[in-house]
C-alpha cells in the first residue's frame, strides 16, 4: 500500500512539472518576436547627449537572419513607404466605426497619454526596463520596448502600459511622439478589435517572407530576398534555395496620442513634418 501511494505521489508530482514546462513554452511563444540589444541608462555626464553609434551590424556586415528581418522592418516603417498592397505586408480590414468604438478609442489614447507622460524623458523609459531597438540604425522613429510590456500584453491589455513607445532623435536627445501595442500572430481579428477597435486602427503584420540561404546571407540578392525581396510564395522561395517564413514578428499598432483627431493618433505611419 505504502509502495503505491508513493508511486501515486511520484506520477502527480511529474504531470505538474510537465504542466508547468507546457505552460512556460506557451509563455515563451506569446512573446512579442522583437529582439533588442541591450541598452544602459545614459550616466549623468552623458545625460545631455543622445548614445553614440557603433556600426556594428549595419548594412554590410555579416547578420543574422534576424538582424536582416529587423532592418527590413524598420525600412517598412518608415513614415510614408507603407503601400497596403505590399505583398510582405498584411493589414486588417477597416470596419464600419460606430459611437461605441470612436468612445473606445477616445478613452484609450487618454489612458495612454497618462501611462507615457513620464516617458517625455527617455531616460526614465530607460530606468524602466525600456531597450531601444536597432540603436545604431539611422530611424525616423526609435522603438524603446519593454519585453516584459510585451509579454504581458499577450494576455491582458492595460492601454497605458504599450509593448513599444517611439521616439525622434533629435540632436540632444529622443522625443516622445508615440507608442505600439502588440499581440502575437496567431490573434484573430475579434481579439484584435477587442483591444483597438478595427473601425478606428489598423493592425499590420509582416509576412511571405523568404530568407536566403544561411551560407548567402553576406552576398544576398535582397531584391528577392527579405521584407523588401519579390519572392513572396513558398513554391517561389523552394525554387531559388531560401527559408519561407509566413509571418515574423506579431500584430502591431502605432499610436500618435499627441496628434489631434483619431485618423492622425491611428495612423498606420506617423508623417513627420
């Protein structure tokens, strides 16, 4: 009897490690896919000053498939190079606004003006946990992310506590003119409008994506390849030897809380003066 309870005993305890493990990779994939490199807080000799660049990974040098998908990214978000069309590009369908989601969206950029507003100073984001990502490439906006926003954005959405907030450098330092909100990328579009509504905002995702060949990644033809390539279909991307990849990233929506009406605030690109 003695030997069976304990056998029972043995069997609980490891169906909760493995319950445990199941959930924790469940976690890891709800993680936005943003990656960053790390950032320290400026010291006060430096505070007055924006970090310096280092050129490591720029264009050029040897980069992972990562790197490549994020600079291809950030070139996807420059102010004004959206195209709805785009084949590496896909976008939720705008629905029919009603007062309850233009009352929903009001309430959400208040709540978000107030969440960011210490965040005017950059480097209080950064004591927060905030890295920036891709310091060292030249941007039209910075995303500062907080990984741990992010995670626990994949489960519960607070509209003053966004995944990203986006600044512009200036010659001195970063101003705050945003920020994003994130979901994974196996959201529905009911998940989706049930954070922003779709009749007010555009989520986008960055998708088709075929990868060259790891051993041609120095000397890729990126034409074809990346978020900018022409290969946009696996059969396409089997036939010239790359990686296809569906999606990267997850759902992603910027916010422009400062602007004055909300097809400005929701922009899908901020269009600087």
């Amino acid at each position: 009897m003695f030997a069976r309870g304990t056998v029972v005993q043995i069997a609980v305890k490891a169906g909760m490690l493995v319950g445990v493990l199941f959930v924790f990779t469940l976690l890891l994939a709800a993680l936005p896919a943003h990656r960053a490199p790390a950032q320290q807080a400026p010291t006060q000799e430096s505070a007055a000053q924006t970090p310096e660049p280092d050129h490591n990974g720029m264009p050029g040098m040897d980069m992972t498939d990562e790197h490549a998908n994020e600079k291809a990214a950030v070139h996807e978000m420059t102010p004004g190079r959206h195209d709805a069309h785009n084949q590496h590009m896909t976008m939720t369908a705008m629905r029919a606004q009603t007062p309850e989601d233009v009352q929903r969206a009001n309430d959400i950029v208040a709540q978000l003006r107030a969440g960011i507003e210490k965040y005017r100073d950059y480097r209080v984001a950064l004591n927060d946990g905030f890295k920036i990502f891709m310091p060292n490439v030249p941007q039209p906006e910075y995303h500062f992310t907080s990984y741990r926003n992010g995670f626990l954005e994949a489960f519960t959405f607070d509209p003053a506590r966004p995944t990203s907030l986006l600044y512009r450098k200036t010659s001195t330092s970063y101003e705050l003119a945003g920020a994003m909100y994130t979901l994974p990328k196996r959201a529905s579009e009911e998940q989706l409008n049930a954070r922003v509504p779709l009749s007010v905002a555009m989520r986008h995702l960055h998708t088709n994506l075929c990868m060259p060949p790891r051993a041609q990644l120095r000397n890729a033809d990126w034409s074809k390849f990346g978020l900018k390539g022409s290969i946009a279909t696996q059969d396409a991307c089997d036939a010239a030897g790359g990686r296809f990849r569906p999606s990267i990233f997850g759902w992603m929506v910027h916010v422009y809380p400062y602007e004055d009406s909300l097809d400005k605030i929701f922009a899908m690109h901020h269009h600087m003066d």
